[in-house]
C-alpha cells in the first residue's frame, strides 16, 4: 500500500511536464504530418513531370497516402489533448 501511495505522489508531481510534453507530441505531430504531406506532393509531381500519362493513377495514390498520414496525426494529436485535459 505504501508503494501505490508513493506511485501517486510521483504521478502527482509530474503533472505538469506531462503536460508539457503532450502539448511537444501534438506540435511534433503536426510538423511530421505537414513535412510528409509536402514530400508525398513533391514526390507526385515529379512523377506527374516524368510520365503525363499516368495522372489519374499517381494523383488516386497521392490522395490516399496524403489521408493516411492526415489520420495518423489527427490520431497523435487528439492523444496528446487527451493527455493534457485529462490529466
């Protein structure tokens, strides 16, 4: 019992650097997801350069990969709120 005690003396008092580094994640997150949003469009345009003809195919995939790393950080972003409110 004295150990869960002491455990929540502990929790208690980084309370506030848990909050800080969540409020770090969501900023590392958002810059993560714009840099790889902006090489996924450097990316397809290059491609799009190099071969006119596979527009629809190449635009489809950008498309696709561009909401999977929205939803990753949207997802790493919300964790980090939630660790910050609910703490």
């Amino acid at each position: 019992m004295e150990l869960l005690s002491t455990l929540l003396q502990v929790a208690s008092d980084l309370t506030p650097f848990a909050k800080m580094g969540a409020g770090i994640g969501a900023g590392i997150a958002a810059i993560g997801a714009g840099m790889g949003i902006g090489q996924i469009g450097r990316a397809a345009v290059e491609s799009i350069a190099r071969q006119p003809e596979a527009v629809d195919d190449i635009r489809s995939n950008m498309i696709v990969s561009a909401a999977l790393i929205e939803g990753a950080a949207f997802f790493a972003i919300v964790v980090c709120l939630l660790i910050v409110f609910l703490k």
